[in-house]
C-alpha cells in the first residue's frame, strides 16, 4: 500500500503489548509505532529493543508530535488518568478494556474527545475478526431468520493463592478490573457487533468476601477488597427487539463459556468472545444437524503451536490485538466513525453498572447510551491484502 502511516506511541509494556506490537509493526500498514513508555524502565526497553522502536517516558511520549494515536495498555486502575492526559495532548487514544473504571468517567473522556475533534477507541476489537464478522454475514443475510434470543455466560476461576500482594495493581476486584469490566466486554461488544445496541438490563449479582491465602504473601489471611461482582446475571433488552442473558462468574473452578443466538429460522453457536476465529456452528429450522461454518473475512488467530519471536511465552501470542487501532487509523483518514469506538466502551460499562445497579434498587434500569451498531467489514479478504478491508 501507498500511504502515509499514522505516528503509534504505546503506554504499557506488559504481556498483552506483545501482541499489539508484533501487529500493529508487521500487520498493518498504517500503522507506525514510534515509541513506547512503561512504568517499570526495563520492561519498555525490552519491548523498545525487540520491535526496533524508541524507548519513552510517558511526558516525552505524549508531547512527540510524530504520535498522532496513543495505545493505552496499562492496568484498568490508570485508564481515565491516562486516557485523559492524553485527550488533552491532543492525541487520538485507543484503550485496553475498560475504557475507564466507571461508566460516568467514561462518559467525561468520550465528551472530551468529541469536544476536542478526537477519537476515543475501546477494546476489545475480537469482535473485527474473522469468527465474529462471519456471525454477523450469516444473521445479517437471514440464515437464523429474525433474532429472539441470546444466551451467553462464561465461568472462570480467580484466586487470590498466590505470592504476589496483588494481582494486579489497584486490585482484582473492584470497578474496571473484575470479571464483568474484565472479561464482560467481550460479550456485550460480540453482542452489540451482532445484535445492535441494548435497551434495558435487569438482574442480579453478588460480591464474593475472599482472603489472601499464600503463606508467603505478606498480607497472609487478611481479607481482599471487593467492590466490584464477581457474579453477575442480568437480562439484556436489545433495541432491536431481541432480547438474552448475561451470566459471568469468577467464582467457578472451571473455564467454561458460550454465546448462542436462537432466531425464528435456525440457531447461530458463536466463537468465544476472547478469540477471533474459532469454531461456528448452524442449525436451520427442521434439521437437527450443526453444521460448522467457513470463515466469510480474514483475521483470524493464528496457529496456537507458533511460537512468539521473543522465543518465551507472550499473552496472546497468537491473536490479531490490535486491528481496532488499525481500523480507528482508517476510520480518520476516512473520516468515518471507527468500529471499537469510544460509544461503544461506554455502553459496555453502562450495562455492566446498569445490572448491577438493578439488583442494589430492584429495579429495570433504562440505559442512556445507545450507540450504532458497528458496521460490519466487507467479506471476502484475506492474506496479505486484507487490511484493505478496513479502508471503507
């Protein structure tokens, strides 16, 4: 391709930058990283190192005028403080889920953005890939008929048995890292990609107490802050007229989860949200048979077996992370709206607070935002020309 790429910074040099980095250097085009900035110096300068980029503090960062997009990949704790130094650099921001740890603070950076003339992106992009585009053509061409029902849950295990005081900075459990901001927003984008945006919620969730159960973890048998569900079930109203279940736990001893969309003419079995191929599978009205679905797009994960480069284990080694900046990128040069949009990060919190707070009020809870269904990405490209997808 002939083009000028956009100027990349990256905050946040953990696992999951490796795969952001590997992507958005040597998968898309328009993309060009410049530099990145951690915390922790040596964990920068490894990345920096490994993918022949610069090596920055967050000041020098955010004041380079060669950055035009900065990739927010730090813990859910520093997102709106970050998210919003960086709004006010003048610099479009792309985000890690979740785009802030509260829906109102979200809803403060996606005004700061547009009253800036800026783009706010969210994770997670999976739903761009090959598996959930595909989902999309086979509903949007009617072979489930009309929509009904959707029924998604996924079960994981979180334990607070290890050595380190905390699994993360700024805790596990609480507002922007626990289960439904951490994982929940896979689903509701998945969902929000497929079936448009969602109305009303109702439900019902619970806060699990835990302790520090290491020996060798110096807060040993004190009791962990939870201020956030670690089990949530709630009911979704789509605009559109279907309406499901949302049930996520981090109490499960197993890993377990489905999305599974029942229409008036056949029954649609999803990938998992955290992947963006895996399997689909069709049953139409009369038959009784799956049928396992071809990919109708391109960006798929690649072979689990291939290793990282780095020759040590990488988070997500093998996934495309990172395609929602690419196609933000596209989305400004286009001036179109992106696809993992600011909109939608805030919905993703609203619902996720909205069910919450249904069952702290015993109440319905109408939601305010109701962003566009994303639009779906023409089908039929793969290989090495597949980015052009995303100019549109």
């Amino acid at each position: 391709m002939n083009l000028e790429p956009f100027g990349v910074g990256v905050i946040g040099a953990g696992e999951i930058s490796y795969t952001y980095l590997y992507n958005m250097t040597r998968t898309f085009d328009i993309l060009n990283v410049i530099g990145i900035a951690d915390m922790k110096e040596d964990r920068s300068l490894e990345r920096a190192q490994q993918f022949g980029i610069s090596q920055m503090s967050v000041e020098e960062l955010l004041s380079d005028p060669r950055i035009d997009i900065v990739v927010n990949l730090t813990y859910p704790s520093s997102h709106y403080d970050l998210n919003k130094r960086a709004l006010e650099a003048g610099k479009h921001v792309y985000c890690e889920k979740t785009i802030a740890d509260t829906y109102e603070h979200a809803k403060e950076l996606l005004e700061l953005a547009e009253s800036s003339g800026l783009y706010l992106g969210a994770t997670p992009d999976t739903f761009l890939g090959g598996g959930w585009q595909t989902c999309r053509k086979l509903i949007d061409d009617g072979m489930i008929g009309e929509p009904v029902m959707v029924n998604a849950h996924l079960v994981r295990s979180y334990q607070t048995s290890g050595k380190d005081p905390f699994p993360r900075p700024g805790g596990m459990w609480v507002p922007g890292s626990a289960i439904p901001y951490d994982m929940g927003a896979y689903y509701v984008h998945a969902l929000v990609n497929l079936l448009g945006p969602v109305k009303k919620v109702s439900g019902f969730s619970r806060r699990y107490k835990k302790y520090f159960t290491h020996p060798c973890n110096e807060h040993y048998k004190e009791e962990v802050t939870v201020s956030a569900p670690t089990v949530l079930t709630g009911t979704l109203q789509f605009a559109g007229g279907c309406i499901g279940t949302l049930c996520i736990t981090s109490e499960g001893a197993i890993t377990d989860t489905a999305v599974v969309i029942h229409g008036t003419e056949g029954s649609l079995y999803c990938p998992d949200p955290n992947f963006f191929g895996d399997e689909i599978y069709l049953i139409r009205k009369g038959d009784t048979q799956k049928y396992k679905m071809p990919f109708t797009h391109g960006f798929v994960d690649m072979d689990e077996n291939t290793p990282p480069f780095t020759g040590k284990r990488e988070a997500c080694h093998n996934s495309v992370r990172g395609i929602g900046v690419a196609d933000m990128a596209w989305a400004i040069r286009n001036h179109r709206k992106a696809r993992a949009n600011g909109e939608l990060g805030v919905h993703a919190l609203e619902i996720i607070e909205g069910i919450d707070k249904s069952c702290l009020e015993g109440r319905t809870i109408e939601l305010s935002s109701q962003p566009e269904q994303p639009k779906p990405l023409p089908h039929g490209y793969f290989g090495e020309d597949a980015e052009s997808c995303l100019d549109d």
